[in-house]
C-alpha cells in the first residue's frame, strides 16, 4: 500500500494547462469532479489569500450608505450602538484614506442594498404535496437580514402547525418541525451564503412531508458533509458573523448543525440531512416523526409549572426549579424555540414578560 499526503498549495487555485485558468480549474464535491466558474475560482483565490467576500470594500460609496437607524435599532436589545462600532464590527473599514462600507455591511444595514446585492433576501413557498407543482403560499423576505431570519422562522410556522394529539383532558397541538430547528438552519443559511454568486436567493421551501432551505454556495473549501455533525466550522462571513454574534443570533461557532440536529431529535424527527447541490447548500429537515418527542427531567418540570394555564414570569419559574434566572431563560428560549412554551411580552426586558404552554396560552 502506498499513502500520499498532499498539502495546500500557496499558490491555489491550480488548473490544467491544456484547458487553461479560465476552464481548466476543478473541484472536487463529494464524489464528483465539477470544473469551477469563474465565481468559484474567485473564491478559491480570495480562499487563498485569507479574505472574505463580505470583508472586502465597495469604494464607489461612503460610510453614510449604512442605515445607522436600522443598525441602532437591530442592537438595541443587546447595547447601544456607537459610530465608532461601525468600525470594530468591519461594517465599514478604510479604503484609500475614505471611510467606506464593506460588502457584509451594505448586506447586513445598506440603505440599497438590493440595488448592490438584488439576491440578498429569502423566497419563501409552501407547497401542496412532494413537490414544487402547486404553491398554496409564498413571500418575499426583503428585510434586512437580522429581521429577515425572524420572518422566516414566522412564515414556517404559520405552515407547520399541522398535527395534533387528543389528550385525556384537551387536544394539544404540535409543530410538525421545531422552530429552534428552522431558526438555526435560516440563520446558517445566511452566515454562509455566497454572496458572490448571482442569479437565486436563499429559498424556503415548506412541502407536505418536508422543509427544505438552500442557500448560494457550496460549503467553505476544506469542509466537509461529514464535519457538520461534529461541530467543525469555516465561518464563509466574517462581517455578517461577527455581528449576528454580536446580536445573539450565533451563540458559539459550529454549534449550529448540532442544536439543529437535537432539537429534530427532541421532537422525534429524524436528524436533518445536509446536501451540496450544483453551486447550492441545502437542508432538509423531514416532518414525519420516526419515534417520541423527547423532554428532559429539567424541561418537563418547567412544563409541569407551567401547566396550571396561569402565566409565569422567569423568576417564578426558576424558584420552582430550583435553578437561577439566568438558567431558566437559556431553557425557556430553548423551550419556546421547540414550539413548547409561548412567550408573551414586548421583549427582553419586559418585566411584565409571561410565560405560558403552547396549548394553553391566552388567546
């Protein structure tokens, strides 16, 4: 047997000479060869030079191209935005002695940015049966991303309120798919879009059997399919990254695909399946339960005080648990993203913020 181990070149992307640099580079995607476009050698070579699509300068516009408001108001749950932070989160950077927007900035906050970036939204359907046949429902997600993500996740749960289960006492109603799932397949979709590409938006797709969501852009070069589930991540944007961490969106690097996958099993779904297909990622998270909703000891008991009908603010929730507010916060988010619990309040410091079952919650 003989092994050969080959290290990165510095001088990527290589191509075949008899094809040339513009039609003779290829990529190897799961089993297949696929020649690269000159998108995707654009790609391989800033891959190379350690840059980012979305950290690069548009030097034709000015720091006043960024919609401030709309970046204060997105941060204000958090902190209060400064000027200044426009800078620290790469939003804008020096370009020539001119303060100018990055790509991830016009993307995240720009005052046009369709008119740079006229793929940066989300096409949402949902279809009758198996297939794109018949649509019942669509919708143009054109906010800007970080309330784009929450629009979305709003769109699919306005369709996968399908099931039921008659109980001894009251019929409980069921997502047919977690919304932490979706949440977090939407917000990887719009982390690790290739903005560069042009011609199709993210796409979310709703189908009697299945949720699909499928972004621009295959996995960053050296991941693969079967890193996702361990955790392993290349961060596509480093802009757009930085800053849905910032806002709490990302709560640690690649832990996306595992809270994804868990809360699929929680719910008695399959684990999700990931594909790259032609230049595009794509989720699917099947809707037909494979074995039983699963609650751990901790969650149930949240569920049990809870199950009177009367709503509870956190910190009664948590003297009855016996764990501290900030603990119960993290499982009542986790429980509300699983479409088990329902929170009613105009926001995160909401003193008056209550917490109820799904199935028992004011009308």
């Amino acid at each position: 047997m003989l092994a050969l181990q080959v290290h990165p070149s510095p001088s990527r992307p290589h191509h075949l000479i008899r094809e040339g640099p513009t039609a003779g580079v290829y990529l190897r995607v799961g089993s297949t060869n696929r020649r690269a476009d000159a998108e995707l050698i654009e790609e391989l070579r800033r891959f190379a030079r350690g840059e980012g699509f979305d950290e690069q300068p548009i030097p034709g516009l000015d720091s006043e191209a960024l919609d401030f408001r709309a970046a204060s108001e997105s941060f204000a749950p958090v902190r209060a935005l400064a000027r200044r932070d426009l800078e620290t989160l790469r939003l804008v950077t020096e370009h020539q002695g001119r303060k100018v927007p990055t790509v991830g900035g016009m993307i995240l906050f720009g005052r046009e940015r369709e008119r740079h970036f006229p793929d940066a939204w989300i096409q949402a359907g949902r279809f009758a049966g198996a297939d794109k046949s018949r649509i019942l429902d669509r919708a143009e997600i054109r906010s800007i991303p970080a309330r784009g993500v929450e629009e979305a996740v709003a769109f699919a749960q306005k369709h996968a309120w399908h099931g039921a289960a008659i109980g001894a006492v009251r019929r409980k109603d069921r997502w047919s798919v977690p919304p932490e799932a979706v949440r977090e397949a939407v917000i990887n979709a719009v982390v690790h879009t290739d903005y560069a590409q042009r011609g199709a938006p993210i796409r979310l797709s709703i189908f009697d059997d299945r949720l699909e969501i499928e972004n621009p852009g295959l996995l960053p070069f050296g991941l693969t399919i079967e890193d996702l589930p361990r955790g392993v991540s290349k961060l596509r944007n480093r802009v757009i990254g930085r800053v849905f961490n910032a806002l709490g969106l990302i709560e640690q690097w690649g832990s996306g695909v595992q809270r994804m996958t868990a809360a699929c099993q929680a719910a008695g779904l399959a684990a999700p399946v990931f594909e790259e297909i032609a230049t595009r990622f794509r989720v699917t998270i099947a809707t037909t339960q494979v074995g039983p909703r699963v609650v751990e000891d901790t969650d149930q008991a949240i569920l049990d005080a809870l199950s009177g009908g009367k709503g509870l603010a956190t910190s009664e929730i948590a003297a009855m648990i016996d764990l501290s507010p900030r603990a119960t916060r993290t499982r009542l988010a986790r429980l509300v993203g699983r479409g088990l619990v329902r929170e009613i309040g105009t926001g995160p410091q909401d003193p008056r913020r209550r917490y109820f079952l799904a199935e028992r919650g004011p009308a």
